[in-house]
C-alpha cells in the first residue's frame, strides 16, 4: 500500500451520554467496556488509531491492552462547542493520514470490511467523503472522508453555526453508500447498531450472550 492509501481510524468518545447516565465509552459490554470493543474491531485496519475524548483520565487501560499491538493516541476537542460536527472536524483535524475513518463509540458491531470499502471506494473517484445512506440518512459516524478537502467544508460549516454532522454534505463530492453496496461489504448489516440507554445496552448483550442475533439488518 503506497503512502497516499493510509487511513486514520478516529474513534469518538466525547460525547456528552446524557441519555445513558455515564461515559457510554466505558459501559461494560459483553466482558469489557464498549470502546475497547469497538477499537478491537478496526485496530487491525488502522494505519493511525486516535480515541477524541476530553476527559482522558480514565484511558490508561486502553494504553495497556491494545498499546502494546497498536499505537493508540488520545486527543481532545478543539472546536469551542461541542456537538456532532465539531466532533467531527475534531477527527480531522487530529488525523494525519490521507483518509480518515470516523465511528462513534457505541457502534457495537463496526465494521472493518465496510470501511475498508468505503475508502477504496474514494482510492477509485474524486470524491470527498464515502458516506453509507439508510432508509434513516446518512451515517457520517460510520464513514470515511478524505482529510484535506474535507477539513476545509467542516470548518466553514462550524464559521456558519451549523451543528449536524451532515450539514457541509451539499458542498462536498459525496459517495453514497446505498443498502446493497453496505451489505456487500458486510452481510450482516449491523454496522450502525448503536446504544443510547443504559438498558438497550443491556438487552443487547443478552441477546448477544443468548445467540439470538442472526442476521443484523433485520434488529
């Protein structure tokens, strides 16, 4: 792989979990706190590995289980108010490869082969960012974008006050990635699968735990 074919992976763990009580990042989940799940997921395709998260103080375990098979860097916010976008350029702004793969923490089942997708998509076109569109929208938190053209739109959006993720997508040369192109990457479709409460945390570990989890797009 030739230099201008790397990618950052950006896992974002600073939002605010108010729905969930706690730092949803460090919720136990099936034997171990959700992030470090996430992380194990797509260490393997990372060429740069960063958690964003403001409170740093609790990470060292992550340091110690996956630094010693990956180097793994913590970084903060840098846009003044926090929100899903400046989330977002925050990612940017900290990667320093090519392509920039960004998941929230609480995608349980993220997907190495569907971003991987994704970027080789972009490796193809001229396109900015490769985004995966359900019948929901778009998944910016499941996506890839290329850094240097698209730092500059998330700034501006942030200059112009906007806050949802999605807002620059207008300005930008996107990729959709429809149902088929998602599924051909990863059969089970269940790389958006998130966790919000407390409970929907619980009830997916149980059924996790049980094998009553088939196929993923269906949930």
């Amino acid at each position: 792989m030739n230099d201008s074919d790397r990618m950052s992976i950006v896992v974002q763990a600073g939002g605010e979990s108010k729905r969930m009580g706690s730092p949803k990042a460090l919720m136990p989940f099936c034997g171990e706190p959700l992030i470090q799940r996430v992380l194990g997921r797509l260490a393997p395709i990372a060429d740069e590995l960063i958690v964003t998260a403001n409170d740093q103080s609790s990470w060292d375990f992550l340091s110690d289980e996956l630094g010693r098979r990956w180097p793994l860097r913590f970084c903060s916010d840098v846009w003044p108010e926090r929100g899903a976008l400046s989330g977002l350029y925050s990612a940017l702004y900290h990667a320093t490869e090519t392509y920039v793969a960004v998941v929230a923490c609480d995608m349980v089942f993220a997907s190495a082969p569907l971003l991987l997708a994704e970027r080789d998509a972009l490796l193809q076109s001229a396109a900015d960012a490769a985004v995966p569109q359900t019948s929901h929208g778009f998944e910016p938190f499941h996506a890839v974008y290329r850094r240097q053209t698209c730092l500059p739109l998330v700034l501006a959006a942030l200059e112009a006050g906007e806050k949802k993720a999605s807002s620059w997508f207008g300005q930008a040369h996107l990729l959709s990635f429809d149902q088929q192109m998602v599924l051909a990457a990863d059969p089970r479709g269940g790389a958006f699968v998130n966790v919000n409460t407390p409970q929907e945390l619980a009830d997916l570990e149980r059924r996790i735990l049980s094998g009553q989890m088939t196929k993923l797009s269906e949930e």
